[in-house]
C-alpha cells in the first residue's frame, strides 16, 4: 500500500498551500489558484502530497495527528526561526539545555507541527 495524499482540512486552500510551500518548498500543483475549494502541493518520491481542503469548520481542539518535520539543510533552531518568520508561531518549546528536544509551531490556521533535530545534530 502507498500513502499518496495527506488532506488538510481548512478554510483558505490556497493561503495555507503557499505557506507549506514556503515551508516545504514543493510545488503548488499547476491549475490550483486562489478560491479554489481543494489545493495540492506535491511532495518528492515517494512522500505523499498534501491536499488542502476547504471545509466550513474551524479548527477548534489539538489536532489528532501532525507533521515532525526533520530539517535537512538547517539546525532546528534556524529552521524554527525561518518557519516563525513565513508565517507559524510558537506553540510549545520542548528545547533542552543540553541541546536535545524539539518544538511545536501552529501553522497559519492553528494546525499543530513539530521540528526535530536535524540528522547531522543527532550525529554531534
């Protein structure tokens, strides 16, 4: 079996593709435009994509599952501090002082995600 989509509900498709765009740096799929009631970005082999639906709701409780993203060309640190400035904000720090932890940010709806440790800071 193959994960090929995660869908997101929220209530502007298109803003919160482009801030995972911003993120992630995967392509917003072409035809997708502002207003569009489902936009998808569209991960590297074999990630799955991500689907952002509009759905009338608002996030309202923690959300049951969420993204632990592992930076792969910054420390976590930087990568929280260039997450912060597109648009997430703190949520929780779970930081240590002996450099071990990690940190939960919202994205611009409220949507819970993590950032780890990058491979080469476990390897210090």
């Amino acid at each position: 079996m193959l994960l090929r989509t995660l869908a997101i509900d929220c209530a502007d498709p298109y803003e919160l593709a482009t801030f995972w765009n911003a993120v992630t740096g995967w392509p917003i799929s072409d035809g997708d435009e502002p207003g569009d009631e489902e936009v998808l970005i569209e991960a590297p082999a074999p990630g799955p994509a991500l689907l952002f639906i509009r759905v009338p709701e608002s996030k309202t409780v923690k959300n049951r599952i969420h993204f632990d993203w592992m930076p792969t060309e910054r420390t976590r640190d930087a990568e929280v501090e260039r997450v912060i400035a597109l648009g997430a904000k703190l949520y929780e720090d779970h930081r240590t002082a002996d450099g071990l932890g990690w940190v939960t940010l919202l994205d611009p709806e409220g949507n819970e995600f993590c950032v780890e440790r990058s491979a080469a800071e476990r390897n210090l």
